[in-house]
C-alpha cells in the first residue's frame, strides 16, 4: 500500500476532541469520503465524522474524544491510500522531477505545482536555473507520459520575451 501526503492537522475543534485539517488536495470535498488516515509510522487513524468548514476539514477520530487528545495530533501529517485518478489528474509527487519538452526539444524539469485558484502553474526549472511557469491549460500542457517521466508542453507566445530582453 503506497501512502500520500493529505493534509496537516493546524488546531482542535471545538472540546469534543475534533481536529482541523489544512488539506493539501485540489479538492478538500474528496477527503468526506474517507473512512480512514493513517500517521506517518502505519497507524490507522478511524473517522468518526468529518465535514467541511471554511477552507478546512474539521475531523472527529475514534478515541479521540477530548480537546487535550485533540491537542496532541497538532502538527501531524496525515496520510491516505493513493488510488488511481481519473483521465487527466495526477498526484503532484508524480508530476514532480518530469522532464519538460516541446516538440523535441528539452527545457528543463517540472520542479513545482502552484494553485493559482483558476488553474494549477507548474514551474519548469531549465539547465541554467531559470524558472519557466506554465499555466495548466488546453494548449500549453499536452501529453504527460508519467512512465516515461516526460511532459510534454507549448510555451504561449510571448512568455519568455522577457527572458530574452536580459
């Protein structure tokens, strides 16, 4: 079972021993359906409710039943089952040391993924340091081979004009 990273507990809720979550997913909605997280080392942490509030998850775990245990998961990262995506999403931890091309032509390695809250923008980091950002859209990412660690994009016209003025 390959575990990935979700989200970091940030405070308690209330004194029931309930947990906020600051999520680390595109959409902090996919997180309700979970049953389970698990800690670091293994452990399996059970879910007893959990909903959505404001732009965190607030959590109630078994066993977990006031605000002093609440208080002692601060901090800790949670983890899931990583489970197949639909055509066209992926895990950043896939996304991330991909050798960006276009056409055949390398540019560099996708070295970041941002959300800019309209598209994610992926940070392409070339042989001499410099940093190419890329908006997540039709027509400038294309193909992402992730077996064969390629993706493939078209740089919009005008981006790197600046690059060039230096």
């Amino acid at each position: 079972m390959e575990l990935i990273e979700v989200g970091q507990i940030v405070n308690t809720h209330g004194i029931r021993g309930e947990v906020k979550l600051n999520p680390w997913t595109d959409d902090l909605y996919d997180l309700l359906d979970l049953d389970v997280f698990y800690e670091k080392d293994g452990k399996v942490l059970k879910v007893e409710k959990s909903k959505v509030h404001k732009n965190v998850v607030i959590i109630k775990f078994s066993g977990v039943n006031s605000m002093n245990d609440a208080e002692k998961m601060k901090g800790k990262i949670l983890y899931t089952e990583k489970i197949p995506l639909p055509e066209g999403r992926y895990y950043i931890k896939d996304l991330i040391g991909l050798k960006a091309f276009e056409g055949e032509e390398k540019l560099g390695e996708l070295t970041d993924v941002f959300n800019t809250g309209a598209n994610d923008i992926y940070e392409i980091r070339t042989p001499d340091g410099k940093r190419i950002y890329l908006p997540v859209i039709d027509g400038v990412i294309g193909d992402v081979d992730l077996e064969n660690k390629k993706i493939y994009v078209t740089i919009p016209a005008g981006l790197l004009d600046e690059d060039d003025e230096e």
